[in-house]
C-alpha cells in the first residue's frame, strides 16, 4: 500500500531499500517510467540515469561498488513541490572492505500521479540545500 503523503512516501522507499527490496518490482510503485536520477555515479557513467532501465544500472554499480548501501534519513521534508532529504549513507567497499559513512542530501521532484520523477543526490548537504533553495 502506496504511503499518504510525499514524506512518507520517501520514508517507505528508503526502509523497503535498507531491507534489501530495491529491485526492479518495486520501481513501477515509486517511480514514473521517465525517471532520471542524477548522482555521484552520473559523473562516472557522463549522464544521468533515466527510467527503469537507468534506475536498474544505478542499482547494479552502486553493487558492483559496495557490499552494503543503506540508507538513514535523518530529515525528510516538504518543500513544496519537492521534497528534501537528508540522510546518512552507511556503505562497505567491496574490494577495499572498509566501512564507509557519509552524509548526503536529496531533492526529488514528482510527477503527477505522486510518483518519483527526478531524484538529484548530493554529497555534499550544504549544496544540495543551496540548489532547494533553503539555508542551513
């Protein structure tokens, strides 16, 4: 069952994914079929990655890099058309073996039908909070 509101809507994608549920059965739920997301990755691959197919190459260099990916938000919130997250990153290098953790922001645009349409990832909070137009 689809969550109310945009908020919980983000809160849900981020638990299914620390649960290990982030393969393509769950993209037709959350995410409109023209999806692009930009992230760090983008700038090794030279675009953003879009659609189903996009999200499923994300899904396979993000393994192809780590053993583990998860996910805390630590500040979902509405920002009116949007939402903003940010979150800390909990990852293990797969050839290095080392733990790694990290902040990162999120701003994600909606389609229509509340389904996610554009997802940017930052890396760096106080940008991603520059680009949505909010102060620290």
């Amino acid at each position: 069952m689809m969550p109310r509101d945009r908020e919980d809507m983000v809160r849900a994608l981020f638990e299914r994914w620390n649960a290990g549920d982030h393969g393509s059965e769950v993209f037709p739920e959350y995410f409109d079929p023209a999806v692009e997301l930009v992230s760090p990755l983008s700038s090794v691959v030279g675009e953003p990655y879009r659609g189903y197919a996009g999200l499923e190459r994300w899904v396979s260099d993000l393994d192809e890099q780590f053993t583990l990916w998860s996910i805390s938000a630590d500040e979902v919130r509405d920002i009116g058309d949007r939402v903003f997250t940010r979150s800390t990153i909990r990852a293990r290098g797969r050839a290095s073996d080392v733990a790694l953790e990290f902040p990162s922001a999120g701003i994600i645009e909606f389609a229509d039908d509340d389904r996610l349409a554009r997802i940017r990832i930052f890396l760096d909070v106080g940008e991603a909070l520059e680009a949505a137009g909010l102060s620290e």
